[in-house]
C-alpha cells in the first residue's frame, strides 16, 4: 500500500476530484505503566502516522471531516473529551481542525456505553456457559449495532469531493459505503508494535 500511495502523483490526483476519500488510522493506546519500549515505538508510530496523513492530503485531498472512535460529539466538545482519551490521535485532530476540518459526532453514546459494559462483563469471566453465551450475544449485537451507526454518520455526512480521516481500533467490522475509497494509514512502526507485542516476555503481556 506504501509503495502504492508513492506512486501517486500530484497530475493524477484528478482521478479522485468529486469522489468520497476516507484515511482509516489504526487507534493505538497506551498507559501510564506501558513499558518504556512500547511507548518508544508508540511515539514514532504517531509521528510516522501524522507524517503519512500530512503525504496523503498533498497527493489526494486535504482532511475536511474527522471521525473518532468512542466520540459522541462534535466541534469543540468532541475534542475536549478526546484530549483526555487519547492526546496521540488528540494532537493531529486538533491540528485538522484549526486548519478547517469540523469534528464529526461520530457515535451513538449509549451503543458506544452498552458495548462497553458488556466487555466489561467479557472480561471477568464466567461459570456458567449460559450466561456467558448470554453475554457473548448480546455484545455481539450491540457491537454490529454500533459500527452500523458509525457507517452511516460517516455515510450522512461526508460529502463528495471531500477527503475524511477516521481513528478506529484494528480489528473493527465497520462496513463503508462502496463509493468510499479507503486508504489505510500504516506506518511500518505499526509492523514494529505488532512484532513487540508477538515477542515481548509474559510478565509483560499484562501492561500496554
């Protein structure tokens, strides 16, 4: 995909004029306890990933809307929250946004709210088989309900001729509108913080 997007000169830019573009960004996270190598290669994968993004908008378009996992308003509320949740993604949304990109309410509070009780409930473990296929159920329902909403504000609202940034965890089953071309955004740390997560000692698979 690298290679790809490399090869995308300025001149052919014009094959995207009045189409719907969307720069899907792997949602990373850390803690205050991550270790000291985890946190040196989720440095650089934030740096690489403004950097990618900051390429992407000099070949293709300019970011004019920002959607955000977990972000149930817009504008400035939106970013006051997210500021707190995550200050990596925090700090390239901000930048967007005063450039001229708007802030999208991109989910549904109470779906976003019931998929996390239920994972929460996942992650304590069960005795008994019904009730953890109960809770498997009902947070797999919850969770196809949630990335439904996601794809459609981003279906409302995106516009054509406009390009749209979208922070989302790896591993989401949010389905775009096929008129949407999707470009991943993923920096070769990315690669690096899979590979350290795959190799690192057992004590540490507990902290990220």
């Amino acid at each position: 995909m690298a290679e790809e997007l490399a090869r995308i000169a300025k001149p052919r830019a014009e094959r995207f004029k009045g189409k719907r573009i969307l720069y899907m960004v792997p949602l990373l996270f850390s803690s205050e306890d991550s270790p000291q190598k985890y946190m040196e290669k989720f440095k650089l994968y934030w740096k690489q990933v403004e950097e990618h993004v900051t390429n992407l908008e000099l070949k293709i378009g300019e970011v004019k809307r920002v959607y955000h996992e977990s972000i149930t308003s817009g504008g400035e509320d939106g970013l006051e929250v997210m500021e707190k949740l995550n200050p990596s993604s925090y700090q390239i949304v901000k930048g967007k946004c005063q450039a001229g990109a708007e802030l999208e309410a991109t989910e549904d509070k109470e779906l976003a709210d019931e998929c996390m009780d239920w994972e929460r409930h996942l992650l304590m473990g069960f005795f008994s088989q019904k009730v953890a296929k109960t809770v498997v159920d009902s947070y797999t329902q919850a969770l196809g309900k949630r990335y439904e909403h996601i794809s459609r504000r981003i279906d409302e609202t995106l516009k054509d001729n406009e390009a749209a940034i979208l922070f989302i965890r790896e591993g989401h089953m949010v389905q775009f509108s096929q008129d949407i071309e999707v470009f991943s955004v993923a920096p070769p740390a990315l690669d690096e913080i899979h590979r350290w997560l795959r190799e690192r000692p057992p004590k540490e698979k507990k902290r990220k």
